[in-house]
C-alpha cells in the first residue's frame, strides 16, 4: 500500500477507536458511561495497536507528526516524505473525529455540558497551568519515543506492535493524569478541528488558547527522544 494512504487510513481508525472510547466512557446514555481512566488508557493502546498492526509495513505506522519528525531526525526515513507524512495525519484525524461525532450523535445531544463534548475531540489540563502542561507533553512525547525507539530496535514488526501497546498504555496510566497525554499533534489537532467545524448540539469553545501545547510539547519531547535513543541504542541493540 501507498505509505501515504496508508497514515492516512491509519490516522483516522485510530482517531475513530481512540476519541470512540473516550465517548463510550464520558458522554451521557451510552453503554460504557462512566467507565473510568483504566478503560480509556486501555483503549486508546489498542486504538494504537490495531492500526499499528494493518499498516506497520507499508508506512512505519507513524500516525504522528512528532514520531515522523524524531525518525527523520534519526534517519530512519527521507525528509521529502515527512511533509506527505504529517499531512496525511492529520487529515486522517479529522476524518476519524467526523466518523466518531457521526456514531455518537445522539449522545452528544445528551450531553449538555460543553467540557465534555469538547473532551471527547481533544485534550485539556486538570490543572491549567502553561509551563507544568507544556513540560507533561513533553515529558510523555519524550517517553514515547524513546522507548519506542529503543525497544524495538532490531525486533519483529509484530513484536514492535505489542511494545507500542505497552508504551502508549503506560503512559496513559502513569504520565496522563496531568493533561490527558496528547503525545500526538494530529491526536489533538484534527479532532479539535472537527470539534470547531461540525455542528454539534450545544457545543462551546475549542479552546484554542491551549491548542498550541499539545503540538509544540509532542514536538519537543519528540524531539529530545529521538535524540536520546539515537544515543542509546547502540549500546543495547
């Protein structure tokens, strides 16, 4: 398959799986309502893996703009492909937020509060506070490359696959309480983007005045694990 299509199809199933648990748990009148962190972080692994697994080989499974960056930086791939790359993300996250929206439709509509609906699209801080939110991204995105990096270095794709369950699971666990652990900018961009778009019953502000920290956090924390790993595998692979 088409690398390309291949994040972009990725992007978007992950977007559907991962924003789909989080409604199943918070908005009103569904099945899994008020399932709790542990099914949401345990979701939004899977809604990882199982992308992960389809397109693996035909793309990398990147389905993120900072994990495409930290490989290009390695040089695990060409930097004429990353702007087609990021681009497919995020459209992919769009698409995958609509499709989301689409299925839940009546449950947004029956769910008054507009925190909730916004936090079915996109992250936020349980404590608004610009420097200790943007360092959580960070620090997570951080984690995440490295250890993806480093953890499958020289492994099977399918052994890679059930490491990147692992990674994303604990960092939800252990790192997401703070600001929800974007670690992706297409994961909390597209979707916010959908958010502002569809008509959605009620709904109230993007809040695009913290948009910018689930990028530029992700970036860095890309960034700097990348680094760290390039630095690192040598001596464990």
């Amino acid at each position: 398959m088409n690398p390309y299509l291949a994040e972009f199809i990725g992007t978007g199933l992950l977007i559907l799986l991962g924003d789909g648990v989080v409604a199943n748990v918070i908005l009103n009148k569904t099945k899994g309502n008020g399932g709790g962190w542990v099914v949401i972080t345990m979701g939004w692994a899977l809604a990882v893996f199982v992308p992960a697994t389809i397109f693996g080989l035909a793309s990398g499974a990147h389905f993120n703009p900072a994990l495409t960056l930290a490989i290009a930086i390695n040089g695990g791939m060409a930097w004429a492909q990353v702007p087609g790359y990021i681009l497919c993300q995020f459209a992919g996250a769009f698409v995958g937020a609509f499709f989301v929206w689409l299925m839940y439709k009546n449950h947004f509509d029956q769910t008054p509060d507009q925190g909730t609906q916004l936090g079915v699209f996109s992250t936020g801080p349980a404590i608004r506070d610009t420097a200790s939110n943007l360092i959580s991204e960070i620090i997570g995105t951080f984690v995440l490359v490295f250890a993806l990096l480093a953890c499958t270095a020289g492994e099977s794709t399918k052994v890679g696959n059930f490491y990147v369950w692992a990674v994303i699971c604990t960092i939800g666990m252990s790192l997401g309480g703070t600001t929800g652990y974007a670690i992706n900018p297409a994961r909390d961009l597209g979707p916010r983007i959908a958010h502002a778009v569809l008509p959605i019953k009620g709904k109230g502000s993007s809040d695009w005045g913290y948009a910018w920290i689930p990028v530029v956090g992700p970036v860095i924390g890309a960034i700097l694990g990348g680094i760290t790993a390039q630095a690192v595998i040598p001596f464990i692979s």
